[in-house]
C-alpha cells in the first residue's frame, strides 16, 4: 500500500459566504471543472466564459497539469523529481523545477531552516514503516534524518545534485506553484475572472455576479475559523494534523531541526500575492514558534497571516 504524503487543506471556496448587501445572481456565463492535480482534488471556476466554448480551455488546463505532474510528482516514475531522488542528479533540469527550488532557498534562508525539501527521507522512513503496520523505530529516524540538510544539494543552471541517501519532497510548495501556472495561464487566454484550485488558492477578478471571490478557512474538525475576500490574491492553508501517517498518527508536516511532528502551529493560514510564496510560507509557519514569525512575514511584504491556530 503506497501511504499518499500530500498536505491536507481546510479552505473552503464558496459563492455562499456572500459580502453583506451583494448581489445575487450571475451576470456573466461561468465554466466550472473539478479534476486532480498531484494526487488531491482540484477545480476551477471561470466567470465570462460560456460552459458550450469552454473545450479548449479545459483541454489546456488539463495537459498543463499533466505537464507540471510530470515534473513534481513523487509518485510518477517518469517525473523529473522521482528521477531525481532515484539518481542523485538530474540533468538539464527542468526550468519549472529551478524556479521552485530557487523560491525554495530563499523560503528556507528566510526561515532559518523550518522549511526544508530534504526531509523527503524521513517521510520515506515512516512511509516504509506504515507499509509494515508498524511505527518507525527512532533508529530508522536517526538514519534518515542523516540525509537531511538543504545545504548538501547541489544546484546549477545545468543540473541538480543530491548526496548518496538524499531525496526531495516539494510538497510544500509545488501545489502553489502549480495553481499559479494554471492561472497564468487563463489570464494569457484573456480570461481574467478565475477561481483557480489546484491545492492552493489564486483569485483573479471577481465572481460572474461581479463580487469578490470569498474563501472559508476551517480547521481540521471542519469548524469554520476565518473568512475572508481574495482579489488578485492567493491563499494557502497548512493544518500539521489534517493527515496522520502509520500506527503512530505522526503529523505530516516534520520539523527538519528534530525529525518529529511539527509543534509550531496546529494550523497556519497564509495569503499572499502569489500561491507558491503562500503556500511555502504556510508550511514553514507550522513549524516556527508564534514569536518568529514576524521576521519571517516581514522577508515577504505583501503576504500575511490570515489564521493561525
């Protein structure tokens, strides 16, 4: 049984939260699609565009997701990741993954650490251990954490290189990058009035009634904590809890510094203008102490805090 290590999200996207005194009712034609993207669920909601001529978006949508999966999946044997964590080097590396991996060093930089993509093997050592119904011995754990360190990898222009025993997970980032590619890529089709989620949150325009997209931010008990409006904003909830690996129920975001669940934050929401800055910050918040995360913010100007539990 392969144990999915993907993040769990408690926002909830919905015309039903309306602003007090909005107007009910669509003035524009609106396309919804609901499909996946690496691993989890995924949708879409397009004001201005008639469902009847909606076929050539969805089919772009569609093939730009199974594009970028096959660079960010950890679960694909032909993506550009999973030959990279197998190998130990990936030559003329995709650009898509060096845009990341460069955001991913100034997240960490900025985070004195919290936020780490080396701890893939410490996910790989509960994940074996989970397969066997059984939990991870702190020997295992002290083993993979070895391989932890962000300094180790090796990144040029021309390839990616990883020491013996090291992988990647970029879990925590990847999703928002991918709701960003998405988006971008409906605005370039002029369409300028999207609700993109692809694991993340990225709001364009407004809704067809012509108000502002709204999102519910929920904790993991489904109990709502916080609502808010997005306009050309993106939004990214990370919740330690909301998924538990193995007979230990081991928290699924880890503390690269100890190797153990992170104690942080039992939720951290995070806005921001794009949804891979909201996404990386949200997970490394989980693990930062309330007191640090100021400085942290502080690196990113336009984003913020929207729910921290």
């Amino acid at each position: 049984m392969t144990h999915a290590l993907t993040r769990r999200r408690f926002v909830a996207i919905s015309a039903a939260l309306p602003l007090a005194g909005a107007a009910f009712g669509a003035t524009m034609p609106e396309t919804r699609w609901k499909g996946r993207a690496l691993g989890a669920s995924a949708s879409l909601r397009i004001a201005g565009l008639a469902p009847d001529e909606s076929a050539p978006v969805v089919t772009a949508v569609e093939a730009e997701l199974q594009r970028l999966e096959r660079i960010f999946s950890l679960y694909r044997e032909d993506s550009a990741l999973v030959r990279l964590n197998r190998t130990g080097k990936l030559i003329a590396s995709p650009p898509e993954l060096l845009e990341v991996l460069s955001l991913v060093d100034h997240i960490h930089d900025v985070t004195g650490g919290a936020f780490d993509p080396t701890v893939q093997p410490l996910f790989a050592a509960l994940a074996h251990a989970a397969d066997a119904g059984r939990s991870v011995s702190p020997e295992e754990m002290r083993a993979a954490r070895t391989h932890v360190g962000w300094d180790k990898v090796e990144i040029t222009p021309n390839a990616i290189r990883l020491p013996s025993g090291a992988a990647l997970t970029l879990n925590g980032i990847a999703q928002g990058y991918i709701t960003d590619r998405i988006a971008s890529l409906l605005r370039h089709r002029g369409l300028t009035n999207i609700l993109v989620n692809a694991g993340e949150i990225r709001a364009l325009g407004s809704r067809p009634d012509g108000t502002d997209w709204q999102a519910g931010i929920a904790d993991p008990s489904g109990a709502l904590v916080s609502r808010l409006t997005l306009t050309d904003r993106a939004l990214a909830t990370s919740a330690p809890g909301g998924t538990r690996l193995g007979p230990s129920a081991t928290e699924h975001i880890l503390d690269p510094g100890t190797g153990t669940a992170a104690r942080g934050a039992a939720l951290v929401s995070v806005s921001a203008p794009t949804a891979m800055v909201a996404d990386g910050l949200s997970t490394a918040l989980c693990v930062i102490p309330p007191k640090g995360r100021a400085a942290v913010i502080a690196a990113f100007p336009q984003a913020r805090i929207e729910a921290s539990l």
